[in-house]
C-alpha cells in the first residue's frame, strides 16, 4: 500500500510561494506519499530569487504558473520523510536527490588494502523512467515548463507499490528520514497500533531530528501562515500525526494546522484483525487530531469507515481501479489541490486560520471534502447552462468515507471551481431571449457562482473562488478519463489523439450533517467492541479508560453545529469580518 511513515515539509523559499500548484504538483507529492504522515509549512517565503530560484528550477519537473492574480503561488513540496524500514524508498536515495554530496564521492584516503562489496540496485520503476528527461526548461513566454513525458505503459501501474514510486520531485537533503524500528511490510514488526505511532515521537532522537527540520525549513518563511498535516488514520500513523500535530501547536501556536486524514479504499472482511486496528486507529486519530489541529478532514474514497465495507466511490466521468493506491492518490490529490486554493491564491485575503474558523469555530472541528472530478463543461455551453443542469441535487461526490451527502444539512462551505474559460462565464445568449434561469442574468462568473450556492443553501455561510487555471493532468497522472477532450471538455465519444492535459474541477470543504452520522456510527461499533480481546493493540500503550474517553470524545464530535445565525453571532463575538456570501433568511 505504500510507505508506511512520511512526514515531511514544504521548503517554500524556493518559490515564495504558499502551497503546490496544479494537480501534477500534488500529485508528485500527494501521490507519493501514500500512507505516512506529511507535515507542509504554508506561507510567504524568502529566499525567491538568485541560486534559490536556479535550484528550484532545477528541481522541479512541472510547469510553473504565470503571474496571474487568480493563480496559486507555486510551491516545491520537499518532503522532510521518514518512512519505516528503507526498503520504502526503493531506488530514492536516503539523502535525497536534489543535491549531489561531495563527501560520499570524495577520494578514499585509506592507504591499506580495499575489499569492495556493492549491492546491487533496485531497478528503476517505469514511472520514473523519463524523470531527469522531464526537467524544466524555459519556453518562448519566459515561463518554466515540464518536457512532456509518455505516459505510465499499459499494465506497469501494478507495480507501482511503493510511495517513492510515485514521486517524481527531486527531494532537498534534509527531506528523508527513515525509521528503522518498523518495517515497511511484512507479518511482523509493523507500525499498526496508535500507541506505536505516539511512542515513535516520545523518542528524542526522533522528536530532536523532526523539530530540527521544521526549524529549517520555518526560518525561510517571511510569513508563516500555518501547516497542513497529511497522515494515515488507519494504521500507527494515526499516533504519529497526533503527536506531530500536538508538536506543531506547541511550538507554532496560532498557526493554522490543517489536518488531512487518509484511509484506504476497498477492504476484505476476511482479516477481523487488520479491520478491527482500523477502526481503532481510526477513532483514535480522528479525537486526538481534532484536539490539535484547525480542523480535520478525512479523505478516502472508501464508501464508510465502519466494519462492513460499502462499494467505493463513484464517479461518472472517470474509470479508476479504486484498488491501486496509484489511481485513488491521484483523484485524492486534484480534489486536495483544489479545495486548499482559497489561501493560496495570490488575490485572496483568505489564511488558512481564517478558513479553518468559518469551517469549524463552532467547535466541531471534523470537515467533509467533496468534488465533481472533472466539472463536466461541453463545448458551446456557458457556466450558468451548466449548473442549471446540475438541477437541485447536491452536485459534489464526498470524498471523505461519509456516503452520499443529499438529504443532510449543510452548516458552512468553502468552494472552488477551476478551470473554466473567462468567455465562458456567462450566458450567450442573444438580447431579447427568454432566460432560463436567473443564474443567466448574471453579469460575471464570480455571481454566478455565488448565486447558484445560493439558490442550493440558502441559509449557509458560503465562501466561493472562481479559477482560470486548470488541474494539471498530463502523464504520469493515470489516464482514466472516459470521453474528454485534451482541454478537458466532455465529448460525446472518446477522443482521437493527445491524451487529456488540463481538467476543470468543482471542489468543496463542507461542514455537514452527514460526517456527523458517520462519526456516530463509528462510536457505536466501537462501544460494542471488547478491547480486551486485542491485547496487542493495548500492549501498544493504550490503555481500556484511554477507550472510555475517546469514545466520550467521539460522540462529542457527533454531534452537529448549531445554525448559520448562531455561527455569525459566534463570528463577530470573536472579531472576524464576515466577508463570505451572506444567506438570506428563509
């Protein structure tokens, strides 16, 4: 399934910018570190120009943005990793691959007799066959862009396995730590167990190298905006992204931590012991991440988190095999570069702080992510005939293990949609033609969007972003569209040449009803269950009122925020300005 530790962060002096742009940037990152833990400082950094910029360019095989106001700032996501046992780097060099060490290649200064033993390589995945092919070079506009790349060969996405399979970013020397206690995989001494993960940051080796590499990397900040963390829930990661998240809020306080939750997709009922340490660490994650961070939000394509799995996720325009890490890290990645754009855009005033207090200041601090992947824009058509299509039914599919999200309320939103043609933002129609909707009667993209929110949720606090740019798509992202264009347009039938580059998307982060069943649920397998049968789960270093408490913990999170208009009175309590499209009363 991948790594089974990573943590790392974001040396954004290179760019100065806030985050990872395009989909090919999460990807790259978001892709590779499948299962592990990743910790990225966001914020304006120094260090954008001379040998700091050359480096980057160097190190970074994928187009950078225009200067555009309506773009998000470039990011370089070089991860400070540790995965568990090296045999999860595969062919990645411990040391990284950014920087070539001039020790390592210094001349031997033994004078006696040499017996050389060279262990031979591993070869080399196909996915990472053209990566030094692929580095950027300048085009005719000034811009950096990635050489294109063939993509991923029929039946070679199987034997992507592991999470530096998927990278294709050249990593800084302070990126790659590896953990030797656990191994990657195999019947025995694995990271499963939260009280594991928690134990790994209580050893000060451990906890020393990781305060050391966010040091480094925060310094070059000029203004630290916060953090997001990435981390497994469903195994020991969950231990580590909680004792990191209560590292970064000790060290960081009112910073922003955003934290991502990532669990696997389908599951077989046929390993009791494997679900039961899911769910586990699951519930255990969920409630000591909360307590530490912004916010929370589970992302999955799993259709529940309890013990009886439901089908994965559908979605209609795409046909992905949601049983190969490398398919699901991708949609997981473009729905994440996505809804993370409102404070890293150039043009907003929106910060992560601000975000995560519209989302979850009431105290129910667990969100929901959800996209329509892609947006499905027809040639010809105008924004406004789309969304008028989309009816009434809730639009988005949830990303987050909670089902389907119609019929449960929604009590605050954040929504991106990207990728539309400005002259495509309006309605065409001619003068004097009767207009289908009143969304026609908009006179830009921006109202058209906040009027469709709404006519959908009339009494929710809403924040929308309208985008130019694009997902990038381009190889190695798997090619799982159905019948797209190269620009990402729907078409009738599959297309006939260049594979799809560029995808509009629809994303959200939503607090809803529906999580909050889903988390009820969860509590209720979990009070019937006898921890006492897993005495290895306990021998871990949880202990049966270390249960009792989480399960409190857990249904305090079930329980739904109180309205939009107590959530504006709590807002202007606390002295934030409500800038978002305001409801109407109903």
């Amino acid at each position: 399934m991948g790594p089974r530790l990573l943590w790392s962060a974001q040396e954004q002096r290179r760019y100065g910018g806030r985050g990872p742009r395009g989909a090919h940037a999460a990807v790259g990152t978001f892709r590779g570190f499948r299962g592990g833990a990743l910790v990225e400082p966001a914020g304006c950094c120094a260090g954008t120009h001379g040998r700091g910029r050359r480096v980057a360019r160097r190190a970074v095989p994928r187009c950078l943005v225009q200067n555009r106001p309506d773009t998000a700032w470039p990011g370089n996501l070089y991860a400070s990793t540790h995965p568990h046992g090296s045999e999860s780097l595969n062919t990645l060099k411990e040391e990284g691959n950014l920087y070539r060490d001039r020790q390592l290649e210094a001349a031997v200064a033994w004078q006696g007799k040499l017996s050389t033993h060279r262990e031979e390589a591993h070869p080399k995945n196909p996915n990472l066959q053209g990566l030094l092919s692929a580095e950027g070079v300048r085009s005719s506009d000034g811009a950096w862009r990635a050489k294109l790349i063939q993509n991923i060969q029929n039946g070679k996405e199987n034997s992507i396995k592991v999470w530096s399979d998927f990278l294709r970013v050249h990593l800084h020397p302070r990126s790659i730590c590896v953990i030797q206690k656990y191994n990657h995989d195999g019947e025995t001494g694995r990271l499963e167990a939260f009280g594991q993960g928690e134990s790994v940051l209580k050893e000060p080796r451990y906890l020393e190298e990781l305060e050391d590499r966010l040091h480094f990397y925060v310094e070059e900040c000029d203004y630290l905006q916060g953090f997001q963390l990435l981390c497994d829930l469903h195994d020991g990661f969950s231990g580590v992204g909680a004792k990191t998240a209560e590292l970064l809020q000790d060290e960081y306080a009112g910073r922003g931590v955003l934290t991502w939750g990532l669990l696997p997709g389908p599951y077989s009922l046929g390993e009791p012991q494997k679900n039961i340490y899911r769910l586990l660490n699951t519930a255990f994650g969920l409630v000591h991440l909360t307590g530490y961070s912004s916010f929370v939000c589970p992302l999955s394509l799993g259709g529940n988190l309890g013990l009886r799995p439901k089908p994965p996720v559908n979605f209609p325009s795409l046909h992905y095999d949601a049983t190969l890490p490398f398919h699901c890290s991708a949609i997981l990645a473009t729905a994440l570069d996505t809804v993370t754009v409102p404070y890293r855009l150039r043009s907003s005033m929106v910060t992560m702080a601000h975000l995560a207090d519209v989302l979850s200041f009431s105290g129910k601090k667990v969100v929901t992510a959800e996209a329509i992947i892609p947006f499905p824009l027809v040639r010809g058509q105008s924004l406004p005939d789309i969304l008028t299509q989309l009816g009434e039914a809730t639009p988005w599919t949830s990303l987050s293990a909670c089902g389907d999200s119609a019929g449960h309320r929604c009590f605050a939103q954040s929504v991106v949609l990207r990728g539309i043609d400005r002259a495509s933002h309006t309605s065409k129609l001619n003068p004097g033609t009767p207009l289908p909707s009143a969304l026609h009667a908009c006179a830009s993209g921006e109202e058209v969007l906040a009027q469709y929110l709404q006519q959908q949720h009339p009494t929710v606090l809403s924040s929308s972003h309208l985008l130019l740019t694009p997902c990038k798509v381009a190889p190695p992202y798997p090619h799982f569209f159905s019948s797209f264009s190269q620009k990402g347009l729907a078409m009738d039938s599959p297309p006939k040449g260049a594979a799809v580059q560029s995808i509009p998307v629809f994303g959200a982060l939503r607090s809803t009803s529906s999580l909050h069943r889903t988390l009820g649920d969860l509590a209720e397998e979990l009070s019937r269950l006898d921890l006492r049968r897993w005495a290895s789960f306990m021998d871990a270093g949880v202990e049966q009122d270390d249960m009792e408490e989480m399960l409190h913990e857990l249904h305090s999170l079930d329980s739904g925020p109180p309205s939009w208009q107590e959530q504006e009175q709590s807002l202007a309590a606390s002295g934030h300005s409500v800038s978002y499209n305001k409801p109407r009363l109903p």
